[in-house]
C-alpha cells in the first residue's frame, strides 16, 4: 500500500516533472523568497526596535545618572553656599569682634604724650588679687555703712555679724607688696604720730630726765627758725629721691598725666582737686620724686603748699620741709613768685581742709566758689594757673557720712576752725588685716595736668578781673573732670558738684 507523502498538495520543491510542475515551482520558489525577505523585514524590525529599546534605556540612564549627577552638584553648591555663608558669618563675627576691640583700646589708650610716662609705671603694677584690699572693702561697707559710726568702725574691726570672717593678709604676700605696704604705713605714721610723738617726747626729756638742755636748744632754735615755712622751706633732694617713695607709688598705684607742655620760664601755680583725705596723690608727686616729676617737667622746682600748722609740729616740721612742702599763706606765695629767676611750680590743693570733709568714694564736691585768693596772687604775679584733676583720690579712704547740718559734721566744723586741720573720721585698711586701719586702700590715682591758663601781670588786679579769672579756672577744672573722668575714673556716672 502505497503512503501519501503530500496529502494537502503541496507542490514539492524538488525537480519538477510537467510544464505545469515548472509553473508551480517558479511560484513556490516566488513565495519562499517572499516568505524569506518578510522573515529578514520581521528579523530587521525586531532587531530595530530592540535596538531602540536600548537605545531609550540608555538615555533613560544617561538621564538619571545626569539628575543625580546635578542633584550631587546641587547638593554640593549648597553645601558650599552654607559653608561660604557660615564663612562669611564667622568672617563678621571676626570683623565685628575686631571692630569692639579697636573701640575698646580706642576708648582706653592714652595719647602719645601720656603713654610714656603711663608705660613707666605700669610696669610696676601688678593686679589686686580677689578678696583682698578694695574689693573686700567694697563688699564690707555695704554691711557695716547702715550702722552707726562706732558699731560699724567696732564691726569692721572684728568682723562682727557678717558672713566674711576675718580678712587677714596672707603670708605668702611677695615682698614687693610688703615694702609697698610699709611706705605707705611710714607716710601716714609721720602724719599722724610723728609731730604729736616728738612734741611729747620733748617735754618728757625736759621735766624728767637730765637733758632737759636737749628740749631747751630745740626751744630756742625753733623760736628764729619759725618762718622758715614762709620763705621757701628748706628742701633736700636726697629725701625727695628716696627709693622708699617707689615703692609708695606703687601701692596704690599713683600716675602723673601729662596733657599739655609748661613752659620753665614761667612761674606756675597748679590747682589740685579733690583734696582726699590726705592728698596722697599731690604729695607722692610734688613731695617725692616718686612719679619723676623733675623729668617729666625738666627745668622746673616743685613745691607742695599745706597749712601751715604742719611746721608748728616738731622735728615734723623739718622733715616735711626737706621734701619741698612749704606753708600756703600769702607771705609764701610772694616769696617764691616775687623772686627772681623762673621755673616754680606751686602746687595748691584749692578746696582746703573744709573740702576734706566732703571726700567721700563715689561723689566729686569740690569747694572753689568762695576760693578766689589764687586768682588774685597770679595776677599780681603773672603766673599761669594749671588745673588738675587727680582721679581716685577720694576712693584710698573711707570716711563716716557727714551731711552738712548733721551733728558729727557740726563738730568737725567747729574743731576746723579752731586747729586750722579738718577731723576726717576715716576709715582705712590694716597692715596684716583688710577690714579696718590707717593704711589706705590699694585704689590707683590718676592725676591729670590740663594745659595752663596764660594769667597777664597786674599788680593791683579788679575784683572783676579776679572775678573772670576765677571762671575761667572753675570751667577749664570741669571741663577737665568731663573729658577724662571715662578714661580714669572709677565713678564716671558721678557729676562734679562747685560748691
């Protein structure tokens, strides 16, 4: 049985047999070849759209790399503009801390002409350590100044009801500061004891022992020496330049500013204000050659003019004397400005002992509207007045409240004008102790010497001419207060008062 190998008659592509086989083999091959380039067309299509599928998946990730390349550089930019912005904040800060540093040393540096002399003794200073001095007074006056003048004194003494304890010195204190502290104790030990020592001292001698002769010469020859006071004193360089008076400049520390150039061929009368309790500063700069005076005004002789009480005191008298301090009277003042010869510097401490008594830390009342009487002897004289301000000189003592019309200061009054010096009830640091004493506090004194007022000669001057004269003084002295008071001062709220 014979199998049917083309069921459907499908022409076979082998040789044909017939014509007819011929037709329908060129027409198979036609269809294959058809059915050949449609297959190559589907092959071609497809490898081109898979060849564009790759193509849109690599834009696609050409793209996201390209996104994330700029979110990256974004990222990056404002990092760096956070950075450059942080930069340009810090670099502000920078600026503007500068910026408060330039205004602070604009504020505190000094001018040329004061800088030397202040970097001469500023070398010596040394910073006041915590809970010594001035700054447990500061905070121990505000317990014991609400009580009266006896319970506190007796309080400050013993340290009594405070939360304090005793404030006693420490030992290991460097030697220095010990040597300050015994200049400073010398000063105010000749001020207070020396005159009212010798004095009984000599009557001791006289009436009990057998040198009475000692007391007797010293009698006879103080009785023709007397007014030596009046007519220049008698000063003694070697005193004046004692290495002793270092060392009290030191202690507080006192600072001579010079503002304005003195001409040596005048005479000049220099004002000091305040007066303080004691004029510490006046007499560490025209008593001592402690701040170098001589050098910083070369051609010039200082002299300090006091009450003359002082050289009533004996042996006081002669050591006062040989450190150029010379009586504050009239006859004084002729004798050194009516001779010849020029270059007199006559430091007056103006408001008195009346102004001591209204020197009090943290107030500025200065006694010159009654004080004409220098005025008066510079016209006659023709010599030009100096205004100085010494910053400070209030604060080195405490002293007890004495409003004008109160008891204690009634008295004092009356005491003033019996003894020609004031009865300051003042209050000071001890040697081994800080709450009670003679020795002052370690607050530093700035003296300011303003520019001098140029005085004609007149030799009988008109009240008016006294009178003008004397205005000019009072405004160039609180002129002088409000420029420097931010500089120096440890008050500068504090208004000057003229009384």
């Amino acid at each position: 049985m014979e199998v049917d190998t083309n069921p459907r008659g499908i022409p076979l592509i082998g040789k044909p047999q017939t014509p007819d086989d011929l037709k329908t083999s060129a027409y198979t091959s036609q269809m294959v070849e058809e059915i050949l380039e449609t297959n190559n067309h589907m092959a071609n299509g497809i490898g081109v759209e898979k060849e564009t599928v790759k193509e849109t998946e690599i834009t696609a990730d050409v793209k996201e790399t390209n996104t994330k390349e700029e979110e990256v550089k974004k990222q990056e930019e404002d990092k760096g503009c956070e950075t450059e912005t942080k930069e340009k904040e810090q670099e502000e800060e920078v600026t503007e801390m500068k910026e408060e540093r330039k205004c602070e040393e604009s504020k505190s540096q000094v001018t040329e002409e004061e800088e030397d002399p202040l970097k001469e003794l500023k070398k010596y200073n040394s910073n006041v350590p915590e809970g010594t001095s001035s700054h447990v007074k500061d905070k121990i006056d505000e317990h014991f100044d609400k009580y009266p003048w006896v319970l506190g004194a007796l309080g400050r003494l013993f340290n009594l009801s405070t939360g304090y304890g005793p404030k006693f010195a420490p030992i290991n204190i460097p030697l220095r500061r010990r040597l300050q502290t015994f200049a400073v104790l010398f000063w105010m030990s000749t001020f207070l004891f020396m005159g009212a020592g010798s004095f009984f001292f000599l009557l001791y001698l006289f009436f009990f022992t057998q040198y009475w002769w000692i007391s007797l010469c010293y009698f006879t020859w103080y009785l023709g020496d007397r007014t030596i006071c009046n007519r220049g004193g008698r000063r003694w360089h070697w005193m004046r330049s004692w290495t002793l008076w270092k060392h009290y400049r030191d202690f507080f520390p006192v600072h001579l500013i010079k503002t304005a150039e003195l001409d040596p061929s005048k005479n000049y009368i220099m004002g000091y204000h305040p007066h303080g309790i004691l004029s510490a500063g006046a007499f560490c700069h025209f008593a001592t050659e402690g701040t170098d005076f001589s050098k910083t005004y070369p051609g010039f002789t200082p002299h300090l003019l006091t009450l003359e009480g002082h050289f009533h005191l004996p042996f006081y008298r002669e050591f006062f004397m040989a450190s150029g301090a010379v009586s504050a009277t009239r006859e004084s003042m002729d004798y050194l400005l009516g001779r010849e010869g020029s270059g007199r510097a006559l430091c007056l401490v103006v408001g008195g002992a009346k102004e001591a008594l209204d020197c009090h830390p943290g107030q500025v009342i200065l006694h010159l509207s009654k004080r004409k009487g220098f005025c008066k002897m510079a016209l006659r004289h023709g010599a030009s007045l100096v205004p100085m301000f010494s910053f400070g000189e209030n604060d080195v003592y405490d002293q007890i409240a004495n409003p004008e019309g109160s008891l204690i200061r009634r008295i004092q009054n009356s005491v003033q004008k019996m003894i020609g010096l004031a009865p300051c009830m003042f209050i000071g640091r001890g040697v081994f102790q800080y709450s009670f004493g003679i020795v002052p506090f370690r607050k530093p004194i700035y003296t300011v010497v303003g520019a001098p007022i140029d005085v004609p000669l007149v030799k009988n001057p008109t009240k008016e001419q006294i009178v003008n004269l004397h205005e000019t003084y009072v405004n160039a002295v609180v002129d002088l207060y409000n420029k420097y008071k931010d500089r120096y001062s440890e008050h500068p709220e504090c208004k000057i008062t003229i009384v």
